[in-house]
C-alpha cells in the first residue's frame, strides 16, 4: 500500500497525509487532500488550546460551529491566533 502523500498548504512542503479524512464532508475530504499528518498533529495542540482557553465543549453544536471557524483559518485562511490572553506553558 502506497502512503498517501500531499502537498500540505500548512507546512508547504511534500508530506505525509492523513489516512482518512477526518469528517465525512467536504471539508474533510479537502483536509485529507492538503494537510499533511504534521501539520494535522499541530491543529490538534492548537485545538485543545481553543477548548480550555475558551472553555468549549465540543457536545454544544454551536462550539462545534466555532472550532470549524478556527479550523479552516488555521488551515485555509489567514492562520488561527490564540486568545490573546492565552499564556503558553514555561518550556521545560
């Protein structure tokens, strides 16, 4: 079995892909075609970022409507920026 290869529109670079898309939509089968496994591990960092700093529950359809929102600005759109009263963790 060939590994399914993109050129990730995050990373712009040749990458690995995803296996499968990670939704059964539109979107996701436009992720599988342009974001490479990378560039997918970094929006899942970010995304739980999203979720505590802004204390979502992705249960609540409308979360899910905002995390779709960020999603497609980390990927497609001008880049997700965290909250700006977000503090990332010291580095170890």
């Amino acid at each position: 079995m060939s590994e399914h290869k993109v050129f990730c529109v995050k990373l712009k670079k040749e990458l690995p892909g995803l296996d499968e898309p990670p939704f059964d939509t539109e979107l996701g089968k436009k992720i599988y075609d342009n974001v490479s496994q990378d560039a997918w591990h970094q929006w899942m960092d970010f995304c739980k970022m999203l979720l505590n700093e802004y204390r979502l529950n992705p249960a609540r359809k409308e979360d899910q409507e905002a995390i779709v929102k960020q999603l497609e600005q980390f990927f497609f759109g001008e880049g997700a920026a965290p909250p700006k009263e977000y503090v990332p963790p010291a580095q170890k």
